[in-house]
C-alpha cells in the first residue's frame, strides 16, 4: 500500500517533488529531479512536515488499523535517483494511454498527424548523405520548412 504525495519546495520557489510514502515498509522514497546535496536536506524537512499533517490528518484511520504508536513522521526517507526526462516520458505515456483517459484517442490521433506531417519534411541521413529518407531515427530538421505552431505563434 502505498501514498503518493506532491510536495511544494518551501525551499524553492515553484519547485515541486514526490514522495512516495510505502506503508507497509514504513519508509517514503522522495523523487527530486533536481536533486544536489542542499535541498536534500530541505526536501527532508519538507516531507517531516508532510508526514507529520497526514498523521494529525488520518489520526483515527490509523489507531483503528494500526493501533497507538504507528507514525507517518518516524517512517525512513529516502532520496531516489533518477533521469528525470525518461521519467517524466514514462509518466506521460502512461497517462495518455491509461484506459481512464477520455481523451486517449484524440491525443494518439493529433501525435500520429504530428508524426506523419514530420517525416514528411525533407529529411537528411546521419550518414551526410543528401538523398531524402524516411529514417526518423537520424532525421535532419530544416527550420526553414519546420511546422507553424500555433499555440506559441512562433515557427519550430
């Protein structure tokens, strides 16, 4: 069983981080992808504070299940690494294909129109060699023939 909770850097302004409170192990994983040796420790008193609002929070839940002495705030903290961009690749993948998502189909429709309006470009083997290909792995952008985006009303 576990709680996964956002945590609002008190530290640093609009930074956000997980904490991930396992209940059965007694222990919360705390994901920072800006993690250094300085907001460590602050990020450690940031999720104190948390675990100790979900133990004032959840105080009957918690003698009714556990029973007198059960503390979120005695719980181990551990600082996970991680390559934040293929996390948050992972996670939006998963949102946008989870069956819950209402808007699933709509999304996969506008990234495979987007996909094939970009290997449509005139493209460039990594090898230099000029001849057009299809190769999405070793594609060449011209800005020059880049897509209009229109939600940021500049060229790509």
């Amino acid at each position: 069983m576990e709680i996964i909770v956002p945590i609002s850097s008190k530290s640093e302004a609009n930074h956000w981080f997980q904490a991930n409170v396992k209940i059965v192990d007694k222990c919360v994983e705390l994901w920072d992808s800006v993690l250094t040796n300085s907001p460590k420790k602050k990020g450690s008193a940031d999720a104190l504070e948390i675990l100790q609002t979900l133990d004032a929070l959840l105080e009957l839940e918690i003698k009714m299940v556990f029973g007198d002495g059960f503390k979120f705030a005695n719980f181990e903290r551990h600082h996970i690494d991680f390559e934040p961009n293929e996390t948050r690749l992972d996670l939006n993948l998963d949102l946008v294909s989870h069956e819950c998502n209402e808007v699933k189909e709509q999304l996969l429709n506008y990234v495979e129109d987007f996909f094939n309006n970009f290997i449509q470009l005139d493209t460039v083997p990594a090898s230099g060699n000029k001849k057009a290909t299809k190769d999405i792995e070793a594609v060449v952008k011209s800005t020059s023939k880049s897509l209009f985006d229109t939600r940021f009303n500049m060229m790509k």
